[in-house]
C-alpha cells in the first residue's frame, strides 16, 4: 500500500489506560475501558497524538499511553 506521495505506509496504534501497579510490567486496572486513540500512517503522527494524550493524563501516574508499531506486526519481515 502507498500513500498518494509515494511514501509506504508504516502503520502505528495509539493507545493507553490506567495500570493496576507503578512497579513493573503493564497490566491495565480494566481493560473495557482502554482509549484507542486511533491508528496514524506514520511514527511522526502517531507521537504527536500519543504525547497530546499523555499530556492530558499527567495528573494521574497510573495513566499510560503507547505507540504500537502494526506494520512491524502486519510485515515481520519487512525492511
């Protein structure tokens, strides 16, 4: 797949929610109520939403957001 400029698309997911623990690992409190950003069709774009949303969370240090690389996912072997 190809953008209109002719640049590959390099998915990326947006996510993030509330951890049960601050000490290690990423277990979420519930995971019906994770907020799925959305998906962007690049890193550069995918940052720019995931530290929006992690500004808006900063008051609450449970609260984290994450940036999914899908076309790693989607494309293992891939370049």
């Amino acid at each position: 797949m190809a953008e209109e400029d002719g640049k590959k698309q390099l998915l990326h997911l947006v996510f993030g929610g509330e951890l049960t623990s601050l000490s290690g690992g990423v277990e979420f409190r519930d995971l019906g109520s994770l907020d799925l950003v959305g998906i962007y069709p690049d890193y550069k774009s995918a940052e720019a939403a995931w530290r929006a949303k992690a500004q808006e969370t900063v008051d609450n240090a449970h609260m984290r957001y994450f940036v999914v690389h899908l076309h790693r996912l989607l494309d293992p072997d891939a370049k």
